[in-house]
C-alpha cells in the first residue's frame, strides 16, 4: 500500500505563491503517471496537473495553465506543484495521487482513476 503525504498548503493572498509537497512511502516508476487534484466546497473534484512520461509528460487544466507547475523528484519520490499568481478561485483542498501502474503522457495522466491518494493540503487565497 503506497502512502502518500502533501504539505505546503496555508494562507495566501491573491497574487502571491504557494509550493505543495506530496512524498511517497516507496518508490514509484518515474515514468507512471502523478498528479495534483483540487476540490472545493460544494464543487466537484477537478483534475489540476498532472505528469507522466513521454514527448509531453505534462498537463495542465485550462485554468490554471501559465500559473502553475507541477515538477517530480525521482530520487526523493516526491512530486511538487508550484503555485503561482495565485487567485481566490484556487482555495480548495489540494490532493496528490499516484499510480505506479499506469504509464502515459500528461494528458492520459489528467485523468481522476489513480490507485493512491493522500489525504490533502487545504490552500486558502484571500483577496
């Protein structure tokens, strides 16, 4: 059973940066897919980044594309989304997920059906 832990969330005001952190229990593939979710109250869960391997190992939703970054330590089997010019419409709990089986580009990696979940970070952006 992987485990997975996020930290980094906090206090913000809009404009301003926000690093998450999510490490893994073990070691996973560097080339199967991870990625960072967000949900907000009364709202959906929504895809934010994700990363994989391939010509394009990463993508981004619509909304946060330009703003965000989402990066990945092998070594340390971390992976890390860098938040920036953050705005009120991105307070939600953030979550990070992974699945060691399930290898693709960014935008097969978007996808919500990942194996491992952590429990979230909340992230707050007062304007």
């Amino acid at each position: 059973q992987v485990q997975l832990v996020e930290s980094g969330g906090g206090s913000v005001q809009a404009g301003g940066s926000v690093r998450l952190s999510c490490v893994a229990s073990e070691y996973i593939d560097s080339r199967s897919c991870m990625g960072w979710f967000r949900q907000a109250p009364g709202k959906e869960r929504e895809g934010v980044a994700a990363i994989g391997t391939g010509s394009f190992p990463t993508y981004y939703a619509d909304s946060v594309k330009g703003r965000f970054t989402i990066s990945r330590d092998n070594v340390k089997n971390t992976l890390y989304l860098q938040m920036n010019s953050v705005q009120p419409e991105d307070t939600a709990m953030y979550y990070c997920a992974a699945d060691p089986n399930r290898l693709g580009n960014g935008g097969y990696c978007l996808r919500s059906d990942y194996e491992y979940w952590g429990q979230g970070t909340q992230v707050t952006v007062s304007s």
